[in-house]
C-alpha cells in the first residue's frame, strides 16, 4: 500500500515519460502496484497502528542501531536477539516491517549541487521588510542555467507560493523535473511520518505537482546549504536590486511597495541579473537557458489560467485618486537615473 506522496510520484513520474518498469525500479515497488495507481487506484496513506505493539518501547532502539550501521545494514536476526535480551517477546515479522520503510528509504536528492538541464529548480521566500507594511520575495533558482525569478508579496500562504511557482515555469519556459523547498508549512506538514525521507506534504502542493508534473524535494532540517543556489542568490537580490530600489523611491518620499517591487523586478532580472556571468558556472543564465528549455516540460494551459488569469481592464474612477500613479513612479526613475 502506497502512501499519497508515493501515489503522486507514480503519477508524475509517468508524466514525465517513465515506463512502468523504470518507475518500479526508482521507486522500489512491483511493476503491478504502478500499473494499479496509473489505472486509477485512490492514493491512500499508510495506516498508523492504532494500538501499541510489542515492539512499540524498542522501536528508539531499532532506530538509533540502524542509523549508527547506515550506511551497513544490521540483519533483523541479530536484532532480534539484542532485542530478546531485552525483554521483547514479539516476532520477527513485526520487527521487519518496522525496518523495511528504514533499510530502503532512497538517498535524499538534495545533497545534488550540480544537475542536469531541467532537472531540478531550488524555490524559497527572503524577507525584504517586517512589521505591518511586511514585503518578501519569493525566489526560484534552475539549477542547471543559474537563471532566476522572483516576485514580491506581502505573505507566504499556499496561494504565494502556487503564484510564485507558477510564475516561475512561465518565466522559464517550462517545468522542471523537482522543485527543491524548505521545510515550510505551504509546502510540508510533517516529515518522516511514513519513515526516513518520505514524508506528508501539503495536500495542495501535491495537487499542484501532480498537475504540472514536477517531484516535490525538500532540505534536510538545519541543512539550507542543499539550496545555496536561492540562498546566494536572495543576498544579491537585496544588496543589487531592493537597496538601491527603495534608496531611489525614498528620495521622493515613497516608499517601495509590492506592485512597483514586481514591476522593477521584471526589467532587472532580464536585463541585469540573468545576463551577468555567473561566478560558478562562467556563462549567462540567460544563454545556458536556451539550452535548459529544451529540457523543461510544457506549463498546463489551464493550471496557468487558473492561477495567473489575465488582469482585468483599469477601471476609470469618477474621482481623483489619492494613491500615486504608477507614472509617478517612472518619472521619477527616470529624473534620477
């Protein structure tokens, strides 16, 4: 019985053109139990013993025996006899099924620093400003080119998140394979629920990724170097393209808010920030990133619609408005440039 996170990689994993026997392989499940889901089956989640088992007070033990073999495995025999010794009287079944989800969790992908075209793009928030006028950035990084996006909010709920990620595949032409996060509540509920490494994911994030055929990774605990792609890339936003930014507005009296923030952000991405040579890779991301598109997989019509519909016509108001034009703004770039 697969988890629903199981369930979803199957799923995404087909889309991305995985056979039935690669999919089995990668997952380590039988090739029936990926054609039962791909046929249909309901993603269900892995049931929680409702009672405490005999191996219920040794299960710390098991764990911290395994973990100090890793990357060796202790046999279940001679587990059982330490176990014994102890004073457990249970079987040796019971004890292998606890220890099947710990021997054969996979490697955690996030360990990755170099991947190949389309492979993996790193996502997170920085914060820009606090307190009640709070400003953050949601960042996205491809792994391969180094080509970035970013867009400004006020929050980071699951709806700024689905915008930023959305705006990112559009941005770049395509979805990448994973999408590496942080340990936020939008994106993972618990980790390691199911065992190490897999763990319970955000209902809404799994349902964005099923739709545009991306794996969902995240960072171990303590470990955001595994992101130093964004990481990095989240200072220079600030020191390069925030400081100066809001220096400018100040002089005039205004302060930078989300709506100038996105449309300023647009201009420097394209025209500084993706045609700089990159310090590791030594290539624009911008010309490492024709040959990433070719890579990405296409963004759904419909999840692009439905998350970023066009903006609706200006209304003209009947009365003088008393926030700032947005021309205000661009006059008075221009008169300071």
């Amino acid at each position: 019985m697969l988890t629903q996170e199981e369930v979803v990689e199957v799923k995404v994993l087909a889309r991305q053109g995985k056979g039935v026997r690669k999919i089995a392989r990668d997952l380590g499940i039988s090739r029936n139990t990926v054609r039962r889901y791909l046929r249909g089956a309901e993603a269900q989640y892995a049931a929680r013993p409702k009672r405490a088992t005999k191996l219920a007070p040794y299960e710390d033990y098991v764990r911290a025996r395994l973990a100090a073999a890793h990357p060796d495995v202790i046999p279940a025999t001679v587990l059982l006899r330490e176990l014994a010794e102890q004073g457990y009287t249970g079987g040796i079944s019971q004890l292998k099924a606890f220890m099947a989800p710990l021997r054969r969790a996979p490697p955690d992908p996030v360990v990755r620093f170099e991947t190949a075209p389309g492979e993996q793009m790193q996502a997170d928030f920085t914060t820009v400003r606090r307190g009640r006028d709070r400003l953050v950035a949601f960042v996205a990084t491809l792994g391969y080119s180094r080509t970035t996006y970013v867009r400004f909010g006020d929050d980071e709920s699951f709806p700024a998140w689905e915008a930023g990620l959305v705006g990112a595949f559009d941005y770049f032409g395509g979805v990448p394979q994973h999408v590496l996060f942080d340990n936020a509540k939008p994106v993972l509920l618990d980790r390691d629920v199911y065992g190490p490494g897999r763990h319970r994911w955000n209902p809404q994030m799994l349902a964005l990724a099923e739709q545009c055929a991306f794996t969902p990774r995240v960072c171990r605990p303590y470990r955001a170097r595994t992101k130093g792609k964004v990481e990095r890339f989240n200072s220079y936003l600030k020191g390069s393209f925030v400081v100066p930014l809001a220096a400018t507005l100040r002089s005039g009296g205004l302060v930078l808010d989300v709506q100038t923030a996105n449309r300023e952000v647009r201009r420097w991405l394209d025209q500084v920030a993706n045609r700089r040579k990159h310090g590791t890779t030594q290539a624009r991301p911008c010309d490492l990133l024709v040959h990433e598109r070719q890579h990405l997989q296409p963004l759904p019509d419909d999840v692009m619609m439905r998350v970023m519909p066009p903006a609706p016509a200006a209304r003209v108001l009947p009365f003088p408005s008393i926030q700032h034009p947005l021309s205000v703004y661009g006059e008075l770039m221009e008169a300071t440039a």
